[in-house]
C-alpha cells in the first residue's frame, strides 16, 4: 500500500545537522540523550537568569551578579607568571568603568575592538581599588539591543551540560534549532483547552520556555508542557483501558457473604477501626457495575493482608477463586503459611504457585486453576505466565506491588469475566500521582496500626562509633531478642568500598558477633536456601541475620528488635520506612541504627534526620518524591516510561486533576478522537505518542 505523503518533519532530523553541532559535537550531545532536533529543542533549561535589568556602572556594587550595556575602551593582553595570559578589557558607559579579566583566552583580544559595544553580567569586585568582572558572560552587539540576544540582556536560559559543551555553545545551539523548527511545531492540544487555559501555541511555548519574554510567559510555557505530560499519558491510560478492559462484565459478589463473617470471627483478634472501614469500602463496591478496583494503603504493620484475605473470602464465599500476587517468593512462602493457619476449619483451598517450585507441582496447581479445585492461590509473577488460565478468577489481590498495569491486570483473568481487583501496598500514593499511574482506582487508606504506634528509636551514628553500636546489639542478643543488619545490594560491576554483606557476615562469625548464630540472606541465594534461613530466623535458631534489601517487602519476625542500617543514605526514605517496618513490630519496642557510610561522615542529611525524627510513612514518601521524583520510587524509569520531566504529580496536583477531567470530556464526547478539532490531538497521539510508549507498562 502506498504511505500517504507526509512532508518530511524538521523536528526529526538529525541534530547533527543544526547550525554550530557537526560530528563531533554530536557525539557529546548523545551523552545527554540528544539525537534530533527535537531532543535539542526539548532540552530544557534547568534554571534561569535574569538579566532582563540593565544597570548603570555607577550603580553596580560587589558580590551580586549585574547586567550592564558599555562600550569597549581599551584591551590589554600580557603574560604573567607561569605563561598565564590575562586579557583585561575596559568597558564604560557615562556612570563609570569596570575592567572584565579573562584568564588564558588570548583569542578573544581580537573580538574587543575600541568602541565594540558589548552587553555583560557578571559579579564585580574591587581589584587594587578597580571594578573588576573576572569571566564574565558577554556579548558583542552589531546593532540595537533586540531578539537575537541570547547570552544576557534577558531572560537567559542555564542548561543541562556535559564536558565540552559550554554553556554558551549550548544556547547558541539550542537558538539555531528553534529557529530552524519554530514555524513547523504543530500543535497538539485542542484549540477549546488552549483557549480555556490560557496556554500559548506549541511552537510559541518552545521559544518561551528557551528564551522567555517575561516570568509570566516563561510560567504559562511550562504549565503547557506540564499538562500536555500528563494529557497523553492519561489519554494513553484510557485508551487501554478501553481496549483491554472494556466492555468486560464483573463477577457479581453482592449480597450477604457468610464465609466472610465466618473468617472475621475466627480471627483471633478484633479488626481495627480502619481496617472495618476500608473492608467495609471493598464490600460496597463490589455491588457496582464498574466494579472494585481498589489501592489499599497503609503502613507496615498496619493489617492490609488481613483485610485482602477477608476481601477474597466474598468472591470464593459466591463459587469465585482468588489470587493473591505478591512481589518475591519469600513474602509467597510467608503468606502462604499464615494465610492457610487463617484459614483452618473454613474449608477453604489454598495453593502456592512460585517459579522455583518443580515442573510437576506447578503442573499440578495449573490443573486444579483451571478445573476450579483451588480457591484460592498465592504466588508470584508466576500466576501471569503464559498457560495459566483460572476457571473462574473473582477477585485479584496485588500485595505490596504498586506496579502493575492494565495489560498485567488482563492476563490474571481472561476468561470472559474481567476479575474485581485490589492493589495493596505500604509505599503511600499521594493522590494525585496514584491518579496518575492508575487512573480510577479508588483509594482507602489504612491509617491505624493494631498496636498503637510502633516504638523504635531511630538513632544516625558516625562510622567510628561502630564498634559502640555493635556492643548495645550484644546486649540487646543477650536479652534474647533478634537482630537484622542491612547492606545495600552491590552491582557487580560497580567498584564499591562498601562492606559487602558477605564479608560483614564473615567477619562478625569470626569477631564481633561469634558467640552469637548469625545467617546470611542475600538475592543471589537460591529460594530454597533462603527459605530457610528465614524460617530459622523466625524460630530464633538464628540470632543475627545479615541481609540485603531481600528482607524489604512484608517479612514479619515479630522478635526482631534491632535494625542496623548501613550506608543508608543509599536507600530511599520509603525503603528505609518499610525496612524500619521489620523491628519492634507488636509494639514490643526496638531500635534502628542508621550507620553512615564512611565517605559521607559529615552528611548525616536532612533526609536522614527527617526519617529519624518521624514515623509517618506518608510524610516521609512525599519528601522522598520531593526530593528523587517520581521516577525512581515507582519505577517509571525501568518501566520503560520517560520520566515525568517538568512535571511533579505531587505538587501540581492540580494540573493533573485538569488533565484527568479534559480526558474524560474528551473521550466522552469523541472517544475515536475523529472531529476534526481533535484532529491535532490524535496524529499525536496516534503518529508519535503511542508508539513511542508501546513498551511502557502503565495504566
Ligand atoms: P501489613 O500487610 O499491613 O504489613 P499484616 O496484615 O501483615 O500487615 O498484619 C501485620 C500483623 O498484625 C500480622 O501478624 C497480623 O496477623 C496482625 N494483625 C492484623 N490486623 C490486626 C488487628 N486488627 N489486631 C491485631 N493484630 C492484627
Ligand atoms: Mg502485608
């Protein structure tokens, strides 16, 4: 079939091609991700100057950088010491006269001629009682102050740089390619949400937000961006929704659920407040025609299996099965075990479904999924392989794993009925970002703990002080409680001074820690050989377990009571508050040392002493997406998603509940995005955006 014609597109040339790159610029451009002229223009700044505000020499005192208009008086080069060439220029208007001193650029004496005129912001300071800039960023002017400045004399753009890009090669760059594209920048978004919102065409947005008119301008530019960000990730979202989900029945479990009471009362203990409001939440919706589709939050600890239990008792209580998928087949194992003592006396079956089991055991559970004799299984990544197929799947629980896409939620069950769903995990969603990444799941929150808070102090200690800290942890292994030391995980590859856990394993059998039983668990171990460790450690058979970050996620050892942490500033925050989770559970009370790492003595970041001082998971994921986003707390990155990249889902909520609402509208009056006013927002979507997000798994 012949392609239609399309006129070939500026913004997909090679930026290469661009006025002042070449090969071997090019080269150090793909350093930073640049390979077309779009990736230049969409090389955005990551800061600002203003140097909008021309002033008088006269007016210019040291220590603030300024901008000022002179012409050039008289240029000296001269060599000093060492072969050190110095060029000073003097430069003045009719207020006064300020020396600019470049050190080892001899090759700019020829651009000063007497009389040049010359626009410059530096910082000035007094040398043997002259103003004086030293470097200074200038520029030359030919004629009337006007657009074509780049360097100063405006709003100046600060950019992104790699070795043997300049700044001011950069905006020179970056200038020739918006000029090369700005006229073919087709829009986007459709023309009633440009109006609506104020934002400036596309192509006026690129000059902006390079090369700003005013702050004004420069805001509404990246509001633009911000929301066209979110715009077509959620139109994405929709769309495969639509496509995958759409249309499918749900599984009815409305009406009484006996088995559920059931289950309730053989609990050994009450349900707290939370926890009956949250199931009471799950119980009305499954009564609904969109069905439950739920994120479950709460703190470690704070009884979110139970009530994903409880949930999956109404669907198998109406003849459904149900699955519960966690992330590792040590937290499967652990579920396994407790979920099935849970479950004793309610006749219930429950299966184990894990990679590392035999061919014939998984062989066996397929089976009884398909014929319908398990109701319910737990397991991992292993229940969307390939060949699995449910006789009749009701509800999906997803444990402790907040990544987890429509096109997953598919293949749990694609027999017709779509399976109501639940996600559930101690990492809390601030809203607008779970609205973000899972578009209309319900969120219930969890915010009780069964025991009152827990009580661990959390403690940072220099390196040096190490030794002290092994001591109270004898003391505390003598008092018959349990320690967990922690190590982040190394690469491989990467040459890393830090003690890996092997070699704390060693060493601590050999000294600090040889009267003690000590096991080691680490990610390269088999699951069996894990499995055991762990099970020794919750019998106490072990006193002392090194680990790496395996121990993470829902492993409960209730007589666990000291965390030792080392290297933690490499962790995130909410990764330490789960870790954190593993002691002093009961509310038995516990400790966490955060040991620092040795290079970073002095740094013991505010970060760190936030997480020391509060216990609130929520408030310390917020700081954690404050301050690292988005991208790498849930993984957008290795999802194969691109970064949010202005966009901050925490603090421009407000842009993404805009975009959520437009979507909405949007598809419910056009869902084929065929009018023709939509007509710029589906070759988008269609040509350019999806395509390039085939392989991310979101929504
Ligand atoms: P989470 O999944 O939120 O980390 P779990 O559901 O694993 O929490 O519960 C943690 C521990 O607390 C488990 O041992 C569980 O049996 C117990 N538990 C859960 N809810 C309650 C409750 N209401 N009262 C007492 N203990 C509870
Ligand atoms: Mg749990």
């Amino acid at each position: 079939m012949q392609q239609p014609f399309r006129p070939k597109d500026p913004l997909r040339e090679g930026s290469q091609f661009v006025k002042g790159v070449g090969p071997s610029r090019q080269k150090l451009l793909s350093r930073l991700g640049i390979e077309t002229v779009e990736d230049l223009v969409s090389h955005f700044p990551r800061a600002y100057y203003d140097r909008s505000n021309l002033l008088p020499i006269g007016d210019i005192g040291p220590g603030a950088d300024a901008t000022f208009l002179a012409t050039t008086l008289a240029v000296s080069l001269r060599t000093a010491r060492r072969g050190q060439s110095i060029l000073t220029v003097a430069v003045g208007d009719e207020t006064g006269i300020v020396h600019l001193t470049f050190f080892n650029q001899p090759y700019l004496e020829k651009q000063f001629k007497q009389g040049t005129r010359i626009i410059a912001t530096g910082r000035m300071r007094y040398y043997k009682g002259q103003k004086q800039i030293v470097a200074p960023d200038y520029e030359l002017l030919s004629g009337e102050l006007d657009e074509s400045l780049i360097h100063t004399g405006r709003i100046v753009p600060v950019y992104p740089l790699t070795a043997g890009i300049s700044q001011r090669m950069m905006r020179r760059i970056i200038k020739s390619a918006l000029e090369k594209t700005m006229e073919s920048i087709a829009e986007n978004l459709p023309a009633r949400v440009l109006a609506s919102k104020d934002f400036p065409s596309r192509g006026r947005a690129f000059v902006e937000i390079h090369y700003p008119e005013s702050w004004e301008s420069l805001k509404r530019a990246v509001r633009r961006f911000k929301f066209e960000e979110v715009f077509f990730l959620h139109l994405l979202i929709k769309d495969r929704r639509i496509r995958v989900l759409g249309g499918r029945p749900r599984p009815d479990l409305s009406g009484p659920h006996p088995l559920l009471e059931r289950f309730l009362e053989s609990l050994p203990f009450e349900l707290t407040a939370a926890q009956e409001r949250v199931l009471g939440e799950i119980r009305s919706d499954v009564g609904r025609e969109n069905g439950l589709g739920r994120l479950v939050q709460g703190d470690v600890g704070s009884g979110k299996t139970v009530i994903g239990v409880a949930a999956m008792m109404m669907a198998i209580g109406k003849g459904f099965q149900a699955a519960m998928m966690v992330p590792t087949e040590i937290l499967a194992q652990q579920h396994f075990e407790k979920i099935s003592r849970y479950l004793e006396g309610l006749s219930v079956s429950v299966e184990l479904l894990i990679g590392s089991m035999s061919g014939r055991e998984k062989g066996r559970v397929h089976e009884a999924l398909r014929e319908g004799s398990v109701d319910l299984v737990i397991g991992t990544h292993a229940l969307i392989q390939e060949g699995i197929a449910f006789h009749q799947l009701g509800l999906a629980v997803i444990d402790e794993q907040h990544r987890f896409g429509v096109r997953q939620r598919a293949k749990l069950g694609d027999s017709g009925l779509l399976p109501h769903f639940i996600v559930m995990t101690a990492t809390p969603i601030p809203r607008s970002l779970a609205q973000t990444v899972y578009g209309d799941l319900d969120l219930s929150i969890i915010d009780e703990l069964p025991f009152g808070r827990r009580n661990v102090r959390t403690e940072i200690v220099e390196a040096e002080e190490r030794d002290r800290v092994y001591a109270e942890v004898r003391d505390i292994l003598h008092a018959g409680r349990q320690a967990f030391f922690l190590y982040p995980l190394i690469e491989e590859s990467e040459k890393s001074d830090l003690l890996a856990a092997t070699e704390a394993f060693e060493r601590f059998q050999a000294d600090e820690f040889g009267r003690f039983p000590i096991g080691l668990l680490h990610g390269r171990m088999s699951f069996e050989e894990k499995s055991k460790v762990v099970q020794m450690f919750r019998n106490g058979e072990i006193g002392v377990l090194v680990t790496t970050t395996v121990i993470e996620v829902g492993v409960d050892i209730p007589n666990a009571s000291v965390l030792v942490v080392n290297n933690p500033e490499r962790f995130g925050l909410a990764q330490l508050h789960q870790l954190r989770g593993r002691v002093g559970r009961r509310g038995s009370g516990g400790v966490c040392y955060l040991i620092l790492g040795e290079s970073s003595h002095h740094v013991a970041s505010a970060r760190l002493r936030l997480f020391a001082e509060t216990d609130d998971g929520f408030r310390l994921a917020e700081e954690d997406l404050r301050l690292r986003g988005p991208g790498e707390i849930w993984g957008f990155r290795q999802s194969g998603m691109p970064a949010f990249r202005l966009i901050n889902p925490v603090s421009d909520s407000d842009i993404v509940q805009q975009s959520w609402r437009e979507t909405d509208r949007l598809l419910k009056t056009d869902p084929g995005l065929n009018y023709s006013e939509n007509k710029v927002v589906s070759d988008y979507f269609r040509m350019y955006y999806k395509p390039r997000m085939a392989v991310a798994d979101i929504g």
